[in-house]
C-alpha cells in the first residue's frame, strides 16, 4: 500500500477565498458540443475509471492557488474533484450496464446500487469448492484408483491440479491488473487480453460450461438409475450382449427429460437455483466427510461388503444370491443359481458348463478390507483393461481355460478400453469451476483480494482432497471393487458409497442432489455467459442471443445451451462428454496463460499485476501443460477444439487484409509489415492498449550536430513502454537546396541515435520557417496506425537574452500544435542535467506533482522510467495540492484507493495550500514583468542592452523576494521555517535598491506607473505559491514532474506565459512538463 502523510504549507489564512467546486471529466460524447475550435480544447473522453457524469460546475474558477491552470478546469480538473469521485464508485458491470442502459434509455438515471459485500469465504472460496468438486469424485474417482494404480493416479491428479493452479495464478494476475469488473470471468479475461482472446476464451468458457451441464445431467441419471431406482428404466436388454444400448437409451430419455425439467426451472426461477446453492455445497461437504469417516472406522471395524470370485474373476453379484456353486438343503446338495447361469442345467451335470467355472474355485473376498489389512500395497500399480476384459485379481489361484462368450455378461467387464490418457481426459473435469469466484467479481468487497486467495486456497485445498482420496481409496478397497466401475460386484452399490460412513445412501443421496445443484448452476451461468459475448458484439451473428426478457434474463441464450446440451446428452456417456469438455475448458486455460506470458514478454504498459507470485514462466509453463493435457487425453478432440477456437479467434480479428508472400526475407518482412500496418486501428487506441509513442523534435547547431543529445537519452529511457520513436529536426532554408544538407544531419541524428540506443525511425524536413517544419513534422509523421501521440520538445534555453522572439515564440506555437492535434507534450526543462544510460541511481525519489487531471500521463512516465536501469532504484513519491476547501483526510483515502487500483507502489503527500495574501513580491515581480514585455516592445535594443535591462529587472525581482522572505519571518518564524532562503550578495542588493527609474528614457518611466493586471497577479501568485511548495518538498528529487500549464489562448501573453513557467521551475535541477493530450493513458480497470 501507498504511504502518506499530510503536510501543511503553513501561511495567512483569509475567510474569503474563492473555490473551485464540482469539477468532472467532461463526457467524450459532449465533444462535438463542447470542444473549442481554435485548437485549445482536448479531446473529451468517458474516464476509464469514473463514472462518465457531469457534474454541475461551480461558476467562479479563480482559485488564486490554481489560476495558473484556469482556463482549462474544464477539461482538466482539481485532483481533488477528480479522486472525489471514487468515494462513490462501485464495481459495477462495464459491459452488460451499458447495454442495458442503451437499451432501456435509462443510462442518464442514476440508480442506487448496494456496496458489495461478500468476502473471500462466501464470495469466492465455497463456490469454488461447490464447482470443482463434482460428479468425478463420486462416480469415477475409485475406478481411476484401481484402473491406473495409486501411483499413477496421484501422477495424473498432480498433473491436472497443477494446471489449474498455475491458470489460477495467471488469473490472479489479470484479477489484481486493475480493478476487476461485475460480469464474471469473460469481462476479466476479454478486458484484459482483448477482444480476439476474450472472444475465444469466452466462447471456449460457454462451450465447456454446456457440456458440463450434459455431464452433470448424466451424471445425475447414472445415479438415479443405477444406484437409487433401477426399476425406472424404460429400456432393458433384449439380451446378455444388448446391456450397453439398453443403458445409453435410458440415459438418453431421461436425459432429455432432466434437462428439460432443469431449463423451466432456470427459466422460471433462477433465483431459487442460487438460494438452493447452499443446500447443495452442504451435500458435497457432507458427503466428503462421510466418505474419511468411512476411512477411519474401516481401520477398526471395516463394513460387510462381500466380493464373489469365481478364480481370480469377479462376478457380477446382482445376477445370484450365495456364491457358491452348490447348497446344502435339506441335507441334500442342490445346484445353486450361480451353476445355473454357467451351467444352464438345474442339474449338477456338467455337460454344458463353462470349462472356466468347472476348474475354479468359488471364493469371496472381502471388498473393502479396511486401511489395515495392507491392500495399499498391492494397489499402487496400474491395471488397465480393454474392452470387454474381466476385471481380475492378481493374487488369488486361477486356472486357464477358454471360457464360454455367453458367461461374459456374468463377470464385471471393462466397458471402454482403459490407459493412463484416457484416465487424464476423463479426470481432468473434477478440477476445473476455479472461474466460480470470479463470476461473483460484482459482489465482491475487494475482488483484487478475494479473487486470487479464495481461487488458489480453493484449488489448495480440493487437490488435498483429491490427493488424499486416492490415498485413502488404495489403502481401503481391494483393487478389484475400485476396477468395479458401476459396483456390480458390490450388489450394485457405489463404490465410494460402500467405503461410507454411517451409510451408503449418504454417498449415493448427496451425491445426486449435489450433481442435480451443478448442473443447475452450469444452465445458469452459461446463457449469461453467451449474452454478455453476444451484448459486446465481436461475433455479429451471435448478437440475436443478447436479447431476453424485461428483467434481462436470457432467454434465447440458454434455449442455444439447452440444445447443445441435448446434443452432449445424446452422446449418453460420460466417459465420453467428459474429454470433450476437457477440451474445451483446456483451450480455455490456454488462451488465459497465453494471453498473460504475451502481455509480459511485450511489457505492455497496462499490464501492472500485483500479484506478488506471478511469472510469465509460471503462464508459459500453464500453457504447455494445457497443450500438453489436450494432446494427451484425446488428440483429435485436441485438433477440432484449437481448430474452433482459431477459427474464432481469426474470425474476430478478420478485417479484410490479404496475405503477399514476396520472395526472400525481405519480402517476408515487407508483408508482415503492411499486413501489420493494415490491421492497426487508425483511430486512437484503448487505454489499456495506450503506450507512449514518441515524436522527439532535436535542435541542430550550425554543424549540423544534436545540440541536446540528452533528449534522445530521455527517449530512450522510456522504451519500456515498447512504443514507436520517431526523431524529427527542421533546417530552415529551400528544399531544392537544402536537400543534401537534410540528408547529411538526418545520417548524422541516425549515428547519435545509434550512440543513444534509441530504436526508431529519423525524419529531417526543410522549411523556410523553424516552426512551420515543425507543425509539418507534427501533422505527417508515421504512417497508418503506427503514428506519434506524444511529443518530446526542449526547453528555449536563453529566451530572455535572445534577441529574435522566435526562439520563444517557436516554442509556445509548437506547444500550440500539440495541443490542438490533441498529443501529448513533455518539455525536459534542464535537459542536460539529466543522467546518461551508463549512469546508476542507487538511490532517490521521482516526484510527481499532481495538480490537475489531463489523462494519467504523470503517472505512467514514472513507471516507464522505473522499468529502465538508470531510474531502478528510484523511488515514486506522488504530491498533489489540497485547497482549503478540499477534504485532505478524504483525499489521502482516495488517493490511496486510486494508487492501490493503478497498481502503482509510491508514496504520497497531500501538500495543503492555503489561500494566503498575494506577497508583494508577486505584484513586483508580476509589474516587472509587464514592464519588462512592453519595454521590449516599444524600444529596439542592442543585445548588450537587453541583456543589461533582463539582468536588472531579475536582480530586482530577487531583492524584492528577499524582502518578503524577511518579512514573512518577521511575521511568523515558524512559516519561515519552511521557506526558500535565496543566495543574494551584497552588491546585488545595493545595485537593485540604487536603481533609479529616472534614469531611464521617458517611454521607459512611463511604464513604471503601470498597475499590473488582476489575471496575471493571480497566475503570478499560483506559480510563486506552487514553487516554493515543490522545491522545499523536491529539491533533492532525482527528477521532478510536473503539470504545464496550457499556453494563452491570446498571443499577447505569450511571453508572461514564458515568465509563468520559468517561475514555477525555478531552484529545480531537472524539471519534466507534462502536458496531456486530453485523453486516457492509465487505467484502473484490468
């Protein structure tokens, strides 16, 4: 978190000062109402972090602390009107509030909107639990024990828990990227990563979440029926091999039924779904702990389950009643039903018996032989079958012989071929739901928080779970119980219901309502899913799905989920709807890891997660392993899913650009480029997208050589931000002659380029006037989308002394042109005090002063600078000015929100500025200077004359400041502590106080009478107040950034405007005037 302090400027209070009240960004959309023609207005855009509204604006703007930026509070307001706004925000959803709101109409009307407060317990941590916990555990997880081994088991559970894990922690970075929007995982993921990756992670999200609610439904039948009521089936075998069909029928009719039945239910009441999700997270926990109790009493007391072995075989135990061939009735021994279903004789005769179950001993076997009989042993190894192969036992006496076909339906069989592939596919389901949480972004407190621990100790703590069932499931259960996959030997038990504690209908009742409950929750969830991707529009024919009913339900969007999901449901096998919603939800976690390792790779500027734990290695290695994962559990569902989610991804980045092959690599590289250059928006990009691309304008000396080399130093320190730079320079002159001269300078800006380590492109214009080539410049430079939006200007060193206007005026109309092409400006002041590539700063602080809001761009170029190794070690310290008006104990709370969201570590100081007595020093020195201009105007002097005059006026504008200073001490020593001491000496002061007015020429004595004007006094007073603020707090800053002021609108003043500037800056060692180019850089929102 951000450290602050409040430190007061101490200072004469007044009781009557003038405020500045209800400032806010101006709507983007008022524009075209709103926006100066003349090239002062900025562009006026919706604040990526404020709620767009207008708020009503104070009409008295003449703030004396701030009247130095007035003419501009319109569009660029108080910070503290700015961070008053976040007080009241809310995370509200970004995308589906705007679609409803341009819907409805309603978008003008507030409504109030309840704080969000879940935490991470019941806001992220049990929905989590609820999802990834599911029909696996209970159905397929014990088969998965005794089919692959213990060892290998845990192999594939580590495996899928560690993919989720590390998709977790890649999720944990985009969560903690800024603040983490109402709409659930698509507007995370496809705000962060883009429309092309948040279109296909969304639809690979929505198409995974179907196929879930087909498995569960299923699942839910294959308990129903197997387990609860088997007389329920409608279809049965027509004969011994006709079992299967039979089963996928049931499961398709009552399937559909189910799904059916779970759609009204939805459809009606949705409502009732989320009230019921409680019940059903108690029935898996329940069922959970039921399943160690089981575990622990087995040691002790193990429960009577007998398994029936006919040599190393089991038998199917729900065909027979005692497991023996022959009985004892009446003292007579009777062949019993076990004889005659391989025997088909009432009889003892053998004549017609399986030669199998001739030679073969009948024996029964206990099938849950508890923890303490030592089966763990003999566990550990994998067994897997194919198709149609009896389940065996390895350890009990068994004599070969070619069994009868007809006997095979009487033993427990393999119904799919089995490998550790397979088992990966079919297991990985039981581990995703990690997006449960974030679903819930809206109603979270701090989803920055919650997101990430409830996510992680989520996953933490189900793997435990998964990790010790398979432990506990090889230690208990003889192997061939766990092979048992539907509990046929078990007289058609559970298998993991048999290993339960007090009973098996704890296993087999919860387990079913808890499936019921999840699939119910994937119908919900995912038609909201497909029309917020459908609301946003990147997939035009899927746009009719946005629309539902009044109160916003998706109507249309889950009639398309209940028919995908009938489609799962016919496929009637679990076994086999799981690989494909692996698929789905693998191309998911991929594109998420993928998405993350980019965006760090490329260093994009937006891209700040906190999470202290994140890594793009940890991302890569995500998405190998998903990659992995897919190709290993089923590699043609692998190539049908990419191709799906390319064919998506393609489809929504399409826009018309033809691929031209040359020949060699040049043509190779031409292509790339011009397709590149085609693709990229011509228009401004989004915030988050936004980087600094520089057009840095050098000065050449009479040699043609870079007369500030240190301004491409600058340039090139900032290239974290991975932006373009361009480096433009106007030579005055012809064209036609001038043309070798500009090619000459433009080779010698390449070399100091080279020497600088700048990468970009030079660019060196001829023009009969300094500042037309430097609007030309301005206007023209790039190309398509890969143009400049931030200009790089020196400083006119030398102004005063200079005895051409131009070289100031120059400056003030380029500033001029950056405005009104609404680009951003940074003027390094004192350039060459800045430090070279090859210097280290150990220590120190760049400080930014925050006055008013034009974009963010003072808070992005310190971060930028901080990723180059000159600035490392430099710590970001933000000031900003509180009025007497303002709340300095809300703004510290603000600011600190507002940092913690910008995922920004700085420390901050709320300077209070009070609204004292303009010092006589401001009106001297604010006379002086209108004195100074209209002398200048009115008398053509010689150089040694001006010099002389500039020289007496700034000698006696520091005397007089020297007086306030003594007099401020008079008043109140302990103000004086705080203020600047001048160096002054002697013969300066009794020159300036020697000064005579008389001795100058008429024109000149008429001038000293002049009152100075009220406007300029007060940006005088704003430029002396803010001065003296920021070199007592920043005189030992390594950098010092502050806002510019905007140039007057009158050309008149544009020397004032000079002096205003020199004024601020002064005692400063290295100054960067930032000037916003009226648009967003930085943003809160991930």
């Amino acid at each position: 978190m951000p450290h602050f302090t409040v430190v007061p400027v101490d200072g004469p209070r007044r009781g009557d000062y003038d405020n500045l009240e209800g400032l806010s960004w101006v709507d983007y959309g008022e524009r075209a109402e709103r926006e100066d023609s003349d090239g002062h207005g900025n562009h006026r855009e919706s604040s990526p972090f404020l709620c767009p509204l207008e708020a009503s604006r104070g009409s008295d703007y003449y703030d004396r602390n701030l009247a130095l930026f007035e003419e501009e509070l319109d569009i660029r307001p108080k910070v503290s009107s700015l961070l008053g706004k976040l007080v009241s925000y809310t995370n509200l959803t970004q995308g589906a509030k705007e679609h409803e709101e341009a819907e409805s109409g309603e978008g003008t009307r507030r409504r109030a909107a309840k704080a969000p407060s879940m935490g991470t317990l019941m806001g992220v941590y049990l929905p989590c639990l609820q999802n990834i916990f599911g029909v696996i555990l209970f159905l397929r997880l014990t088969w998965m024990v005794g089919t692959a081994g213990v060892l290998q088991a845990l192999l594939v559970v580590l495996i899928c828990c560690c993919c989720t894990l590390l998709t977790a922690i890649s999720m944990s970075a985009i969560a903690t990227n800024g603040v983490v929007p109402a709409g659930g995982s698509y507007f995370m993921i496809s705000r962060s990563l883009g429309p092309e990756f948040g279109g296909a992670v969304g639809l690979c999200f929505y198409l995974g979440t179907t196929f879930a609610a087909a498995m569960y439904i299923l699942g839910a039948i294959e308990i129903l029926l197997t387990y609860i009521a088997p007389p329920a089936a409608i279809f049965y075998p027509a004969g011994a091999h006709d079992t299967s069909s039979a089963t996928l029928n049931n499961m398709r009719v009552y399937g559909t039924i189910f799904l059916t039945f779970m759609t009204l239910v939805v459809f009606v009441g949705v409502k009732y779904v989320n009230k019921f999700a409680s019940l059903f997270l108690a029935c898996v926990i329940i069922s959970i702990l039921s399943i160690y109790a089981g575990g622990i009493k087995s040691i002790f007391d193990p429960p009577v389950f007998p398994v029936c072995m006919l040599g190393n075989r089991t038998l199917s135990r729900d065909q027979f009643d005692v497991c023996a061939k022959t009985a004892m009735v009446n003292n007579e021994t009777v062949a019993t039903q076990l004889w005659k279903l391989f025997c088909h004789s009432p009889n003892l005769t053998t004549d017609s018996c399986d030669p199998y179950f001739l030679v073969n001993n009948v024996t029964e076997i206990p099938g849950i032989p508890g923890a303490a009989a030592g089966v763990l042993q003999e566990n550990l190894w994998s067994a897997y079958l194919e198709k149609g192969e009896v389940v065996e036992k390895h350890g009990l006496p068994s004599t070969d012989a070619l069994g009868l076909k007809e006997s095979l339906p009487l033993y427990v069989v393999a119904d799919i071929a089995t490998s550790f592939t397979v088992l990966v596919g079919i297991f990985f389901p039981s581990v995703t739901g990690i997006m449960a949480g974030s679903n819930r972004s809206g109603d979270l407190r701090d989803a920055q928080k919650s997101i990430p621990v409830g996510t992680i100790l989520a996953i933490v703590t189900t793997s435990l779970v998964y990790f010790s069932s398979v432990v506990l499931f090889g230690a208990c259960i003889e192997g061939v119980v766990l092979r048992d996959k539907y509990g046929d030997g078990v007289s058609r038990n559970l298998v993991v219901g048999t290993l339960a504690w007090p009973s098996p209908w704890v296993i087999v009742i919860g387990s079913f309502f808890s499936t019921c409950g999840a699939g119910l929750q994937s119908l919900t969830g995912a038609p909201r899913l497909l029309q917020a991707i459908a609301k946003d529009n990147i997939i035009p024919f899927l746009r009719v799905f946005g629309h539902g009913k009044a109160n916003g339900e998706p109507t249309w969007a889950l009639l398309l989920t209940a028919l995908i999901a009938e489609l799962g449901i016919l496929i009637a096998s679990l076994d086999m709807v799981a690989p494909i919603l692996s698929m789905f939800f693998l191309m998911c976690y991929l594109f998420v890891n993928l998405a993350c390792a980019v965006q760090t790779l490329l260093r994009t500027p937006n891209w700040r997660p906190r999470f202290k734990y994140y890594h793009w290695a940890l991302s890569f290695l995500g998405m190998s392993l998903c990659l992995a994962l897919m190709f290993v559990s089923s590699w043609y569902y692998a190539l049908v899913a990419m191709l799906i989610a390319g064919m998506i991804y393609k489809y929504i980045e399409y826009q018309g650009a033809e691929k031209e092959w040359g020949d060699g690599i040049r043509g190779l590289s031409l292509s790339a480029a011009r397709y590149a250059l085609l693709r990229l928006e011509e228009g401004p990009p989004h915030t988050k997208n936004w980087r600094p691309q520089l057009l840095v304008l050098l000065k050449l000396d009479e040699d043609l050589h870079v007369k500030y080399p240190r301004l491409l130093t600058f340039a090139s320190q900032l290239k974290a931000g991975k932006g373009l730079t361009i480096v433009g320079s106007v030579i005055q002159g012809s064209f036609l002659e001038s043309y070798g001269e500009a090619q000459a300078a433009e080779q010698t800006i390449k070399n100091m380029m080279e020497i600088e380590k700048v990468k970009g492109f030079c660019q060196v214009v001829v023009a009969s006037k300094v500042r037309e080539g430097l609007a030309h410049l301005i206007q023209s430079c790039g190309l398509g989308g890969m143009r400049h939006n931030s200009v790089v200007l020196g400083w006119p060193y030398g102004w005063r002394q200079s005895e051409d206007p131009r070289a100031w005026k120059t400056f003030i109309d380029t500033v001029r042109c950056t405005t009104a092409a609404h680009l951003a400006l940074l003027v390094p002041k004192n350039v060459a005090f800045y430090p070279s590539n090859h210097e280290r700063y150990l220590e120190g602080h760049i400080d930014v002063w925050w006055i008013v809001h034009d974009g963010g761009m003072l808070m992005l170029l310190p971060f930028l600078l901080r990723q180059h190794k000159v600035w490392r070690k430099c710590r970001m310290r933000i000031f900003t000015v509180a009025q007497m008006d303002d709340n300095s104990i809300q703004m510290k709370k603000d600011l600190a929100i507002f940092l913690y969201h910008l995922r920004l570590e700085a420390e901050v100081e709320v300077v209070e500025m009070h609204n004292s007595d303009i010092s006589a020093y401001t009106y001297e020195r604010t006379l002086m200077m209108e004195q100074r201009s209209q002398m200048l105007r009115q008398m053509r002097l010689t150089k040694t004359e001006r010099e002389r005059e500039a020289q007496l006026v700034k000698d006696r504008h520091s005397a007089l400041r020297l007086e306030s200073l003594y007099s401020d001490e008079e008043d109140d020593s302990a103000a004086g502590a705080d203020k600047i001491q001048m160096t002054w000496t002697r013969d300066k002061y009794m020159a300036a106080e020697s000064w005579d007015p008389s001795h100058a020429p008429d024109n000149f004595r008429e001038l000293v009478h002049i009152k100075p004007d009220q406007s300029n006094v007060r940006r005088m007073h704003t430029a002396v107040k803010l001065n003296e603020v920021i070199v007592t707090r920043s005189h030992d800053a390594r950098l010092v950034l502050l806002n510019m002021p905007g140039p007057p609108k009158n050309s008149e003043g544009d020397e004032n405007y000079m002096e205003f500037l020199e004024v601020l800056t002064e005692g400063l060692e290295r100054v960067l005037l930032v000037r916003g180019g009226g648009r967003e850089v930085i943003t809160i929102y991930s």
